[in-house]
C-alpha cells in the first residue's frame, strides 16, 4: 500500500477511536455493534495490521456515521460547496470500494 494511503488509514482508524471515546463507547460495546473484533481494532489502532475496507465501514456504520463524517471529524470548517463536494467524491469512492469487494476485483 502506497505511504499516502496508509497516512489515510492511520487517519480514519485515530478518528474512530477519537469518536468511540467521544462517545463513551466500549472497545467492547462497538465490537458488538460494529462485528468487528476488538482485538482486530485494537491491531488497526497500533496499526499493526491494515484495516480492511469493509471493517472501517462496519465501524462506521456502528458509530451511527458516515464514513466522510469520520473524516472530516474535528477538521476545521469549509465552505459548505467544498464540503458536499468532498461528500460527494467520498460516496462514489465507497459505492465503487463496496462494489469491487462484492466481485472480487
């Protein structure tokens, strides 16, 4: 995996545990909700292993956000144009992520 994207993961997995503590939720209770191992969380946060895509999903969906809501979590605040068309980039990237996962590509 390329630096650039991994700098992306370590991102997306700290605003994840950023979020879960934010939220006073257990490693535990979101490993309930999300169907993702704690133990396999726990790896991503000390980025021993590399998230997989559907994984950060999952997570995402068990926080009750989207995936661009993660991302964006404590960003300082754009324009409202930049941010729907950054949302906009990041739905069509998570539809063609999910449908490439489905066929195996």
């Amino acid at each position: 995996m390329s630096e650039s994207v991994q700098i992306e993961y370590e991102q997306i997995i700290n605003n994840i545990e950023k979020i879960r503590v934010d939220k006073k939720i257990s490693k535990r209770k979101l490993d309930e909700l999300s169907g993702v191992n704690s133990n396999h969380f726990g790896h991503y946060i000390n980025f021993r292993n590399e998230p997989k895509f559907g994984a950060i999903l999952m997570l995402c969906n068990a926080l009750g956000m989207t995936l661009s809501e993660v991302i964006n979590y404590h960003l300082p605040e754009v324009d409202q144009s930049d941010k729907d068309k950054i949302d906009e980039i990041l739905n069509v990237v998570t539809k063609l992520l999910s449908l490439s996962q489905n066929k195996d590509i």
